[in-house]
C-alpha cells in the first residue's frame, strides 16, 4: 500500500500504538523502530513515548533517553552502512508538511537528503505487518 493512501485512511498517531514486536530497543522515555514507510533499507526512527509536537515540551530526562537510543541506533546501523543522517520531525504536519503529528527522529543510512530524493519520499511504501516483524527481526540480529 503506498504511505499516502495510509494516511488517508488512518486517523490515530501510529507512534502511541507500537506493540512490542515493532520495538528494537526502548527506554523508559523513547522507542527504536524501522520505519514502517521507510525511505531507504534499515530505515530507522527514534520517537517520544510521550506524544508530543515540540521538543521543548519534554523532560531533560526524555531528551536524553531519546538522544541515547539515536547513539544505539547509529551504532547498529554503522555495523552495516557507512554514513548515517539524522533528520528531526517536529511541529504541526499541516503546517510543515509531515506525515504524522508525534516528535520524531529518522536515522538514514547512506542517503543524501535533499530535493533530488522527494521522488522517492512520495512513492514509498507502507509495510504490511507481517513484514514489518520479519525486517524488525532481521534487524534486531545486526
């Protein structure tokens, strides 16, 4: 299913319902997953337990939770890639064009970001369960 049709359909904030089987590592404050619509193999996100827009609106504890599952994502993903690029997601989607209404990180391994690489942001595909759970498998073992 592409992205866009699933956001159309889906109301609810994908990052409150992650079910432990989605989860590569979490903390008291944060969770590591592969994207479920991701812009590139071994895609990753960082995301708040707490669903919030703004970072300014968590703990210094939750910062720092979030900020040590990003150093373990990167570690994992250097495993395998030789560059990795953060990007932060913040605000309002209406407003700044995000998908989904929740702080997040994406962990990005060996893509350059930039306006050459919208095609691919707008034709990537939302991952059916069962997939999912296998690639979060297959990640975990890295």
């Amino acid at each position: 299913m592409k992205y866009n049709k699933y956001l159309k359909k889906n109301h609810s904030c994908p990052f409150c319902h992650l079910i432990k089987g989605e989860i590569i590592k979490e903390n008291k404050h944060a969770i590591l997953t592969l994207a479920r619509a991701p812009y590139i193999k071994d895609h990753l996100l960082v995301i708040s337990k707490k669903h919030a827009i703004k970072l300014n609106s968590l703990s210094k504890k939750q910062k720092d939770a979030i900020e040590s599952l990003i150093y373990y994502g990167m570690k994992k993903l250097h495993k395998k890639h030789k560059n990795v690029t953060i990007l932060y997601r913040e605000g309002n989607k209406k407003e700044v064009g995000k998908s989904v209404n929740h702080i997040h990180y994406h962990l990005i391994p060996d893509m350059k970001v930039g306006v050459l690489n919208i095609w691919k942001i707008n034709k990537r595909e939302f991952l059916s369960e069962q997939e999912y759970i296998k690639k979060i498998k297959k990640f975990k073992k890295i």
